[in-house]
C-alpha cells in the first residue's frame, strides 16, 4: 500500500485547523495566551480518483471540519490541500468557480439543507444557474428531471413542483443528492448523509450513492460515526481521535484485525444483532480530554489499555497503565482533596494518602477488564498491584502533594524515569499488518512521507 | 402473574384539521416481574407514545381512546421491605380493580397516578442518559426524588438511601456530595439509574437510553444497564429504534410498525426466527459491523399517514407478499408456532412467539424470498 499506484484527485498534506485563536477579553485580563481548539492536527491522507474513503470517529473528532476543509467551506491552519493538482490556497477566482462546480456536498440533515420555499425543481436546477450550466430554462429543467430520475424520484416530473414539506425524510435526501450530481461532479463529501433517516429507508439511500458511484464516476468522502455504514460504504477507512487520523487502511482489514488500541476499543463498543453472541466490552478509562489542551505525545495515550512502560518500568503494564492514568488526572486537576470529599478523615494523614491511591488507581473499566477483587466502589488495593517500589512512593509523595492542592510539585516528582513514549513522543504513521498505524506498538520508523495509503479497490 | 398486561390500547392525537392521528391501535403485550422488554420500531411508529401513555405523560392533545392497562401493584398489599405498603391506599373502589387484583392506569386521576410514578413506575426520559442537573448535588438529586414521592420520609433516612442506592450501581457513597460534572461518563449513567431506582420501582421505563451516544459511552451505557438488571429485581421497558441495542438488553420484544405490534417473541425468536414481514425487511436493511455485506435491502415505500389509515394490513402497501385478505383488515396476533393451524386462533397473552401477519403459516418460505434483492423491488413496480 506504500507504493503509489493509483490516481490522486485529493492529496491532503500536514492539514491542521485550529478555531478560537483569537484573545478573548478573559484571556486579556488573565494576560493569558490563547487556548485554541485543535479540531484537526497535522491529517496527511491521498485519495485516488473513484475511491470511497471514510472518516470516522466520535463527536469532537475532527471528522466534520476535515470534510468541511476539503470543500473549502474554510481554509486550514496550516498545511496545504491539492485538488487534481491544484492547491486550494492558490486558486484564482476562475479556478475556484471551476472547483466548486467539481467538488459537491450532501449535508446530515435534509430537513434543514434545502430551501422550504423552493420546489424540488428550483432546488436542483439553482446550481446550474450559480455554475453557468445550461443556456436556456428548458434546458436547465431536462437536465433536473433527468438528474432526479437518477437519483431513484421517478417519474421526475411528479416531484418538480413540490415542497420540501411534502416529501418524506429519504425523498428530500434524493433531492439533496440530486442537487449536488446535476453540476457532474468528480467528488462528493457526505458528512453523515443517512443518520437522520429510519433504518428501512437508509439502505435505499446507502444503495443509491453506491449506484451513482459508476454512473457519475465519483469519489466519495463519506464521514459516519456508525462504524456499520462505514463498512458498507467505504474501501479505506480513517479512524480518527482528537483531530489525529490514528489508523488508516483498507477497511475491512481494519474492521476485522485493528492495530491501534483506540480503534479496537471503538469497535468493541459497537453492540451485535445476536442474541447468543457474548460481546467483548470496550476496554477504555476515562473520557475524551479537551482538544484546548489535548494529551502530549500520542493523545490517547492517558485512556490506552495498552501504554508502554519505559524501560526502567520494573513492574507489569497494567499496573503503568494505572501510574499514567494517575499522572493524567493530576495534570487535570481531578484528583485532590475534592476526592475525599465527605469523608471524615485528616487530609495530611497516611490514610488519606493510602485511600486516594486506593480510589484513583482503580479503573473505571467494564468488569471483565478490571482486577478479579477491584470494582469502582471499592478501589483497589494498592500493594496488589505490580508497582515498583519506588514508583509507589512517587505517587504517594504525589498524592500528599495533591491533597494540599499543590499540584506543580506532585507532577514535578514524575520526572523522566517513568516517562512512556507515549507521552513524550507523538507516533507517526508506521507500517502494521499492512495498513498507517499511529502507535509506538508498531516497530518501524514513523513514515515521513505525506502519502499516507492509496487505493487497493482497484487493485 | 404479569406485573403489566396492555389490553387492546388505542391512543390518539387531536390534530387541528383533520381527523384524530391514530398512533397506537390495539396494542396487546405483557411485561412479566422483573423481565426486560423491548419495544423496537422506527420513527412514527407509536412506542413511545405508548410509553408515555401507560404513565399518563402524554402530549396535552394526546388521549387514551380505548384499552386498559393493567397493572399488578397499585394495590396496598404491594409493600415495601419492611412490610409497610408503599402507597397511601388509593380508593380502589373508585376504579376497576380486576378480580386477580389487577388495576387500570388509565383510570387513575392525576393525583394517584402522580404515586404511580417513580414509586411503581419510573421513567428514565430521551436524552436523560448524560443529563443529570449541573448545579445540584448528585445525591441530593436522589433525595429529592425520595423526598417527593415518599413524603413521610426523613432528610437523613432519604440521604442514607440515596448512599445505599449509588453504591448498589457502583459508585461510592460519598461521591453523592459530588457535581455531575465531577463524574465521569460511565459513572453519570450509572447515577441516573440509581436516580430511576430512588423510590424501588416494579418497572423502569427507557426511552431510547443510548440515542445519540457516542459508540464507547453506549457501550457504557448497556454496561450499567446489564448491571442494574442483575442487581434489581424491577422490570424494564425498553424502547429504542436500534435492534442491536436490543438485542444486547432485552428478553423479549415487540415490534411496532404504524401504531401496531407486528410481532412479539424472545429475542431468539425474532432475531433467529423473525416472522413477520416487516421484522424481515427491518432486519435486511440493519447494516453489521461483523460481517461483510454484498447488499442491504431496503423496504421500498414509506410508513403509512395514521390519520387516515386504510382498511387493510398497515404494512401491505409496502410488504412484498401482500394478498387478497391482506388488503380488508389489519391482521391480529397469530401463534407462530402453531404453524398452518396458527391462524385459526389469535394467539392467547401467555403466547410467547406471535406475529400479525395472515401468511405466517409460509412464513419459512417467505423468510427464503425476504432474502432476494428482486422480492422487493417487484413492490415498486406493482404498487
């Protein structure tokens, strides 16, 4: 999947967006610097002309503004984006009428993406209209009508004069696709294009675009957070976590066998239509941290099951995977003596120290990845866990810190010496089981070349 | 006994031209002590109209036109742990009490059903699953739901419980002096159960729990309530739009398709054994992530407009194997089990497999055929 042999239309490279840079009054007051939000972060992927590739991932991800970003609905931060050897940045105003006649969009909700107050015919030929296409009127109305037969609303004349109120959920997304294939497009990005429609009219709707696929000679960028749809849909897939693309490969593949921990844990998580089928659970601690201020190093590494423990690590990795997590909720203010709220106990005594390992080393885990005798309400017991002894006195000294909200001394005792490259350096792209994994489990040089995977749909 | 036995319920709504919108029609099912039911359907479909109206939480132009909903334990002998009956004693005279002891929900008053709620009934509403309130205490939340609807009850006994009842869903007690947004996600959901579980209901309600969740926190999500179903011996009603979130929690199902039930059955039996024709093309259209799939099938047409549903099965005009009687009547619940002689009966409640369809002595045959592309594109061209 290395070598290129297949036809880019779209090369994204070193993409990033950054929202909110500029000074608010609080920040001013604060003479603070500007915290902005990372939605995407340094995103290099290709796609070959005829490809379906999808984006997924949960909310916040950074899949939307990636879609958004290859329509040039806004430009990015840094990096550039070429479009059939064009970068968007440079284009001319000829250019870029040219571009946005080539590059379409089908939106989430078909309840909002077209007019109320235009006919179903109005709807589909105003592009032409933007774009130039077609001389005359009549002209414009046969290439609508010929569009919406297309597009499975037949016989078209039926639907010309209505209403987007008049039509059901599945027949406004056929005149939202209708709208964005009558200028012929070469690509199209779908950003959730069926999650507000009933389960028994989506596959209509799912066929379709595959139909049109071959018709119109498209390539698609279809952006789903249903992992389902986008084994449907999709040839490659990219997973993607706090604005970084983490995996990226032919999907099935990475459906069936996924290399980076997050995107087994994201497809642990998805419930099965078998009744006698005993799911494993998502082995995932935590929850998503903020894209102000994400994670150093590899951004999942502070909820990664599977964190690597340095070489001076003397003890097992489940018990590191509990000093990271530590350390991650001290940088994040949540452990303190907030922790022991309610609880009748001096705050500078042993037993304080020794409950506030107790309860935050434990993990907030399904049962079947915690210790036999750990759950959430009891915490665990610390001497049971496979610490060494000087990193249990690190965290002890920690914890002493913390409860009297000292927090810069109780990180200052991490140090280097326990420092996972995890955390220290962020993974680059690397080779494993055949498709770019973003994990320091995977040996290899990070892959510096911007290419990130090609086509093997064709291959 | 069933703890709850839904008898031909109709519910409608009051539109402002046109005739009333029919979105429950003669609904039937059961929902045994301390079994989880699911009631699964698209949108539109009725379920959770129906589940608002079994607590009288309907839309103001929403009324219950015919049926009864009996419910085993509006009744003093219903008693807490210590022996003590959980509700003042609503004046049983007053409404029909069923010789079994069985009494309807749709004949309380407000005021009586108010002790229905929570107490008996509780209700863990779209949307609530991430949604606890910002600015008060986790625990004092539960206490003011036990301080509500059980006024005798005191501050420290009411304070005590809500301990008891974070620490039977896995919190720790004292996390009850906790903010929602000092919990994580796993343990937000966990407290809204124990939120439902304030008063030891008989049944907990849940309407779409996981929509619109990310995928890691529904797993969550199905994680606590697999857990609260092991730790609390209340029944639940599930409804949700998504198969596979059912198919993960419930033991038995109903599914809905134009305000009726099509098809009730174990979740073996519908997912290994659908038998309805709606239930098969649902099941076609429902993309997997296990296994790779050539084609979905899609069910070509749109769900019927219940203002003015015609005579005749709701889901024929779109159902690939609609004929002649098809076409007069909505059919009734037929035993799937009894085969070709199924139809001469409607199925009796104790019935556990059943399905609304007049073919279901073929329905072997017409599972093989639901399988092909071309059985249901021959709707589009024929209707």
């Amino acid at each position: 999947m290395a070598t290129d042999n297949g036809d880019p239309l779209i090369e994204v490279r070193g993409v990033s967006k950054y929202f909110d840079q500029t000074v608010g009054v609080t920040d001013r007051i604060l003479r603070r610097d500007p915290q902005p939000v990372r939605a995407v972060e340094n995103v290099s992927l290709t796609i070959d002309r005829g490809d379906i590739i999808g984006i997924a991932g949960e909310s916040g991800c950074g899949k939307t503004t990636l879609g958004n970003m290859l329509v040039k609905l806004y430009p990015p931060t840094e990096g550039e984006i070429i479009f059939d050897g064009q970068r968007l940045s440079e284009m001319s105003r000829s250019d870029e009428r040219e571009f946005r006649k080539r590059v379409q969009m089908i939106f989430q909700d078909p309840f909002e993406s077209l007019n109320p107050r235009m006919t179903v015919l109005d709807s589909v030929a105003e592009p032409l209209k933007i774009n130039d296409m077609g001389e005359t009127y009549q002209q414009r109305r046969d290439r609508a009508i010929e569009v919406l037969n297309d597009v499975g609303l037949s016989p078209a004349e039926q639907f010309l004069d209505q209403y987007p109120g008049e039509l059901s959920g599945g027949e406004r997304q056929r005149v939202a696709i209708a709208r964005a294939l009558v200028v012929d497009p070469d690509f199209i990005v779908a950003d959730e294009p069926v999650s507000m429609l009933d389960v028994s009219i989506r596959a209509s709707v799912l066929n379709l675009m595959r139909d049109l696929q071959d018709e119109y000679d498209l390539t698609y960028l279809f952006v789903s957070h249903d992992l389902a749809l986008i084994r449907y849909m999709t040839d490659e897939t990219g997973i993607m976590y706090l604005g970084d693309i983490v995996e990226y490969g032919d999907t099935t593949q990475i459906v069936e066998n996924p290399q980076h921990p997050y995107t087994e844990a994201l497809f642990d998580a998805v419930p099965v239509v078998d009744p006698q089928h005993e799911r494993r659970r998502a082995n995932v601690a935590g929850e998503i941290p903020s894209p102000r201020n994400p994670p150093s190093g590899c951004k999942f590494h502070p909820r990664c099951p599977e964190v690597i423990p340095p070489d001076s690590w003397t003890g097992d990795q489940d018990a590191y995977r509990r000093f990271v997590m530590f350390q991650s909720g001290l940088e994040e203010r949540e452990i303190g003596p907030g922790s022991l709220e309610g609880l009748e106990v001096d705050l500078e005594s042993d037993e304080a120290v020794r409950m506030i390992l107790e309860r935050e080393l434990a993990l907030d885990v399904p049962q079947e990845h915690r210790l036999d005798d750990e759950s959430p309400e009891a915490g665990v017991e610390v001497d049971r866990l496979s610490l060494p002894p000087e990193a249990t006195e690190t965290l002890r000294g920690a914890a002493r810190d913390a409860l009297q909200e000292n927090y810069e001394a109780a990180l200052d005792r991490f140090g280097e010496e326990y420092r996972s490259i995890c955390a220290s350096e962020h993974p680059g792209f690397r080779t494993a089981a055949g498709r770019q994994t973003a994990c320091h489990l995977y040996d290899g040089q990070p892959d510096e070349s911007l290419t990130t995977a090609t086509s093997s749909a064709d291959d | 006994m069933s703890l709850l036995e839904i008898n031909d319920l109709s519910v409608r709504y009051r539109i402002q031209d046109g005739p009333d919108v029919r979105a429950v029609e003669d609904v039937n099912f059961t929902v045994e002590p301390g079994e989880t039911f699911g009631l699964v359907g698209e949108s539109g479909c009725g379920k959770t109209t129906l589940g608002k109206s079994l607590l009288a939480l309907l839309d103001d132009n929403g009324y219950v036109e015919s049926g009864e909903v009996w419910y085993d334990g509006v009744l003093p002998r219903w008693a807490d742990a210590n022996g003590e009956p959980k509700l003042e004693v609503i004046e049983s005279d007053n409404y029909p009490v069923r010789e079994d002891g069985m009494m309807d929900l749709t004949e309380l008053d407000v005021s009586d059903m108010r002790q229905v709620r929570w107490r008996e009934i509780a209700l863990i509403p779209q949307g609530s699953m991430n949604a606890l309130n910002p600015v008060y205490k986790v625990g004092d939340q539960i206490v003011e739901a036990i301080r509500i609807h059980e006024p005798g009850t005191s501050e420290k006994e009411a304070h005590n419980r809500a301990r008891d009842l974070l620490e039977r869903v896995g919190i720790e007690r004292d996390r009850a002096d906790d903010y929602a947004h000092e919990f994580s996600g796993g343990m937000k959901q966990r407290a809204v159960i124990a939120l439902a579980m304030a008063c030891d209901p008989a049944m907990v309600i849940a309407d779409e729990p996981t929509t619109a969740l990310d995928v890691i926190i529904q797993d969550r999500v199905l994680d606590a309530i697999k857990d609260m179903q092991d730790e609390f011996d209340a029944a639940m009603l599930i409804i949700s739009h998504d198969i596979s979130v059912m198919s993960e929690t419930c033991d038995r199902l109903g599914v809905m398709y134009g305000g009726r039930l099509m098809e009730t059955g174990t979740d073996e039996e519908i997912f290994l054994n659908p038998s309805n024709p709606y239930t098969l093309g649902l099941q076609n259209s429902f993309p997997t992530v296990q296994e790779e799939q050539d084609r979905l099938l899609s069910i070509p047409g749109t769900p019927p407009d219940l203002s003015q549903p015609a005579d005749q099965c709701r889901f024929a005009p779109r159902c690939p194997f609609a004929s002649g009687e098809c076409f007069n009547d909505h059919p009734p619940l037929f035993s799937v089990e009894e085969g070709e002689y199924g139809r001469q009966w409607e199925a009796d409640p104790e019935e556990s497999h059943t399905s609304a369809c007049y073919r279901v002595d073929e329905i072997e045959e017409l599972r093989n055929k639901a399988t092909q592309e071309q059985t249901w594109q021959q709707i589009t061209e024929t209707h």
